[in-house]
C-alpha cells in the first residue's frame, strides 16, 4: 500500500509525467517549477533546442505542467546541459497548443543543436495584469526589406570586383550601429566606402550586408568561401566562425581533395589558423586515397612536412609512404634541401629488413640522398636486431621518439575492418575503401561486425613470428555486450570492443585507435581504445549526448570502421641497471 500510494503521490506532482508522446517534464531546477525542458517521445525523454525559444512557448510548457503561466523563458543550457536526444528545435507557439509537439517546429528529431543550447523555463501561479503581445519575430524580415528598398539611407557602398563591373549599394548608419556584425562598416568616417572584393565572391555581397540587417543568411557549400572570406575581411566573427565550422562538412564531400588544398592555400593566405589545423587533420587521417589521387602532386611543400610530422597519418604501411614522397619529389622536382627535410620524417624503423635492403633499388631519389638513406637504414636495422633492454641501455636512444613509434597503418598486417552489420563487399564504394587502405582487391570479401585477426606483436623484426590474436566487435546493444563478455552502459552505445589473447610481452604497450568510415569512403574522426572499448562519436553531432565527430557524415550514422594496432615499447618496463 505504502509503494502504491507514493507512487499516486508521484504522478500528482507537475512536471513528471512520461507515457505518451508530447508529455513534458521540467528537469534539474532548484524547486520544481523550474527547470530543463524535456518532452517524451517513442519511448524516450529529449531536450528543446533554445532556438527561437520565448515566452510563448514556455508557456504552453508551464499551463500543460498545471501552473497558470510562465515568468521566464531562458537558454543556452540555463538548468545544465541534458542528455539524449534533442526532440524539437525552432520552436513556435501561439500559446495555446496542449503541447510543444502541436506548436510549429522543424520536427521531431531535426535539430543541429548541441546541449549547451537546451531550452528552460521558470514557471508560476501568480496571475498579473501584464499582458504581452510579442511580434519581435517579425523584426528580421522587416529590416531586410528596409536593405532590400535601398531607400532613405545614409551610407553609400562602391562594391569593387577585379574584373567584374561595380555594384553600387546604400546602407543606413542606424541599423548598422546596432549590430556589433558590422562594425567594419559603421565604423567607416563619411557617407561613402569602397568595399574590394574577389570576382568570385561578387555574386554573394549583398546577401553579406543584408545579414547585417537581418541576422539572418543562408550559408552554402558553394558560398562559404567566401563569406567566410567577407567575414573575415569585415570583422563580422560570429558570421565567420561559423562558415568556419561549415568547412568540416565541405572537406569529407570531395573525394578528389582539391577542395581541401584549395582551402589549405586560403587559410594560410588569410592567417587562419584553425581553418589550416582542420585541413591538415583531414588529410592525415586520409592521406591513403590522397596519395592516389590526381591531387596529390599538387600538395604545398609545407604542407607535406605538416603530414609528415603525424602519428595519426593513416596509411596502408611506412613503406608506401616513403613511395608516395618519393613520387611527390621527383615530379614536382623538389629542392636536394627540401627532399632531405622530408626524409628525416619517414620512420624507417617501421620498415621491414627486407624492405629496407629493397629501398636502394626502387626508389628515384636514393641515389642522389646516398648517405641519406643509409643513415636512417641503419638506425632502423638497430631497432630491428637489438633487443630492446640493450638497445635503451648502450645506445641511449629515445624509444619514446616519433621515429620508433607506429602511425595508423591500414594494411591487414595491423588491422582490420568492422562493419555495423553484415555484408558482402561490392560495387565501387567497397572497392574504393580497399584500394585505398587494405590493399583487398577483390569484390567478394564479407565484412561482419565480428572480425577475428593477428597482428605481430611488436613492429620490431625480432616479434615478426610472434602473432598476438585479437577480436574487434561492434556492440549495438547492452544484449550483443552481453554476448561478447563486455560491460556496456545504455549511454555509451554502441561502442566498438576489442580483446586480445596469447601472451603479452610485459615491455610492449599498446594504443589501439578506431577510423570512423563515412559512407565507408573518408575517414572522419578517430578515436582511441580505453582498455577494451572505444567511444564511437556521433555522426552529425545532433540529438545525441555523444561527443561529434569531427568532420560530420552527412549519411547520419557509421556503419563502417577500421580497427588499427599500434604496439610501442613500454620504456619504464624494463629494469635497465
């Protein structure tokens, strides 16, 4: 009776009910009429994006939890971020809809929001006079046909394109000084400006000095360039740092990569910093297929060292890397001084003996680097013979170097590929993903979200028979967790599992890594094993407490990764004396 009644008590107490579909709650408040917003829908609680979030909307929340009105509407995760999903976003209310999920919205499920943008509300009992008509969501269109009349204005823009006619436009002091977007141009002394601009990005002006207007401007693949580049010039920081963030969705949807070199060049012409940091992380978690592509001659100097420098750089082994810039500097007829340069950044001692000794015969630039290469030979024949107590105790060499640690190599020899489901490899997609990272070239193979494998135990010659078994997993559910003897939590799935068997040299460590395959093409963000499961992040970043990927994948989930071994030598393991 005890239980029975509590639980009567419960579903009297506003803000706590959760059966049906549109049913909200308010969550996290200091008293309960106060809190996060959250409504219920096919089984699960979500959050509200604060997106356009008033007191409309908070009221509709507030009467539909029995209390008569609400006093605040308030974002930017006011009650602390949530968790799950973020159900509605763009929110309109009339005031008097039953539920948020009978107000206008982009849907169910069709946020971009993260949950630091969660939407609360403060509500009431109290009733007062104070009655509030509010058309403010009027304001954006009004202001932009105020630009659109160019009409009454006061500030006169000779828009100047290298070999494109001039675009003549006006613009008025008032509205511009209220917005701190455009204080590159109220900040201009007289009636008049000259605005130089590219040919290129002539066509998209006045969308750029509308938005002033509006706050409002519809962003696409083929303009982002360049208003980011007007942004940029105009010191308009939040239209620039979020054409900024758009550049990770452009970069995964060229497989050619000459969007990404020509983005590279842009942000070292412009001085920007994160925009270049994000095309060196795309190329190095791609660089495979870039060596292949026609684009890959075209790569800057600087920009190889760049790729050069990573542990991260994702290839099918050390020794097609060194082809690759073997190819790059030959026809792109590279400097004695920059070839060297480049060089001193393979990792020879990744390379096998056998593959060593081949070098002197299949490589252009050996010859003419003779000292060079029989240098960096030699370090790796160490590495490779001495065992490695006596390699760290009489050579003192750094075992925790770059130079003896692995990047992520595709081939089979230290990795495998794993699927969401299962599946027969065929058509050109499957074809493509083999080629590049593999080296599978056949149409027949079958991926499992299951795949069992050995790798050596260690990139050293002296483990190159000692084979160590692991099997890598995909886990949807806690049941397939389950299955497989992991433990799994409903937040963290699905993971990826990983579990090795035989024995385990005590010197060797290791830093396994997992590819996340966008249409099972680019890699779009990597992520690393913690001890036997690694995170898997969300696809687009939306409607989903996990951490986003990188670069989003547009397709909306990964079914497709390449599980990667990286063994190294625990250098405080060993007793040296």
């Amino acid at each position: 009776m005890a239980l029975l009644w509590l639980l009567s008590v419960w579903l009297l107490i506003p803000g706590t009910l959760g059966t049906e579909d549109g049913d909200m709650r308010l969550v996290n408040g200091a008293s309960a009429n106060e809190g996060r917003v959250e409504i219920f829908y096919r089984g699960q609680w979500g959050t509200v994006c604060d997106n356009l979030w008033n007191l409309l909307d908070a009221s509709v929340v507030c009467r539909a939890l029995g209390y008569e009105n609400a006093t605040r509407a308030l974002g930017r995760a006011a009650f602390g971020p949530g968790k799950g999903p973020v159900m509605l976003d763009e929110v309109e209310c009339t005031g008097t809809e039953p539920s948020l999920a009978n107000c206008s919205s982009l849907g169910w499920l069709k946020s971009r929001c993260g949950h630091e943008k969660d939407a609360g509300v403060v509500c009431s009992n109290e009733t007062t006079s104070v009655h509030v008509l509010d058309l403010s969501g009027e304001l954006p269109d009004a202001l932009g046909q105020i630009f659109d009349s160019q009409k009454g204005c006061d500030l006169y823009i000779q828009v100047t394109g290298q070999g494109h006619g001039d675009l003549n436009l006006c613009a008025h002091k008032l509205i511009l000084n209220a917005n701190p977007e455009a204080q590159g141009l109220w900040q201009a002394v007289g009636s008049s400006i000259i605005m130089r601009v590219d040919e290129e990005c002539m066509p998209v002006v006045q969308d750029f000095l509308r938005y002033f207007y509006s706050r409002r401007i519809e962003v696409t693949m083929s303009s982002v360039k360049c208003l980011h580049k007007l942004a940029s010039a105009f010191e308009a920081t939040q239209l620039r740092d979020y054409c900024g963030r758009l550049f990770a969705t452009l970069l995964p949807q060229d497989p050619t990569f000459h969007t990404a070199l020509d983005l590279y060049t842009y942000a070292q012409a412009t001085k920007d910093s994160v925009l270049e940091d994000l095309c060196v992380q795309f190329l190095t978690w791609n660089f495979g297929p870039l060596t292949q592509a026609e684009a890959w001659l075209s790569v800057p100097t600087s920009l190889l060292q760049a790729l050069l420098s990573k542990s991260e750089l994702a290839v099918s082994s050390e020794l097609d890397l060194l082809k690759a810039v073997d190819q790059w500097c030959t026809e792109s007829v590279a400097s004695h001084v920059e070839v060297e340069r480049l060089v001193e950044q393979v990792r020879f001692p990744m390379m096998l003996p056998e593959e060593l000794f081949e070098l002197q015969f299949n490589l252009s630039l050996y010859h003419d680097h003779k000292a060079l290469f029989q240098r960096k030979t030699m370090q790796a024949l160490e590495f490779h013979t001495v065992p490695f107590p006596v390699l760290a105790k009489y050579r003192g060499l750094n075992l925790t170097d770059d130079t003896y640690m692995p990047r992520l190599y595709t081939s089979p020899t230290w990795s495998t590929f794993v699927t969401a489901g299962s599946s027969r490899s065929r058509g050109k997609q499957s074809y493509e993903y083999d080629q590049y990272y593999s080296y599978r070239y056949g149409s027949k193979a079958w991926y499992n979200p299951y795949q069992s494998f050995q790798t050596p135990q260690h990139p050293s010659f002296l483990f190159k028979d000692k084979l160590i078994s692991w099997s890598a997993t995909y886990l949807p559910t806690i049941q397939s967790c389950w299955n497989y003897g992991f433990s799994c939590t409903s937040d963290e799935l699905p993971v990826l599992g990983l579990t090795k068997s035989g024995y385990s040299d005590p010197s060797i460590g290791y830093e396994n890594k997992v590819l996340m395959l966008c249409g099972g093409d680019s890699v779009v963000d990597v992520t690393t094993f913690e001890g036997s499961k690694a995170p898997l992040p969300s696809a687009l970043g939306t409607n989903s407490s996990k951490v986003p990927s990188v670069f989003p994948c547009t397709s909306g989930a990964f079914s497709s990764f390449r599980v990667v071994i990286r063994p190294f030598y625990l250098t405080n393991s060993t007793d040296l004396d």
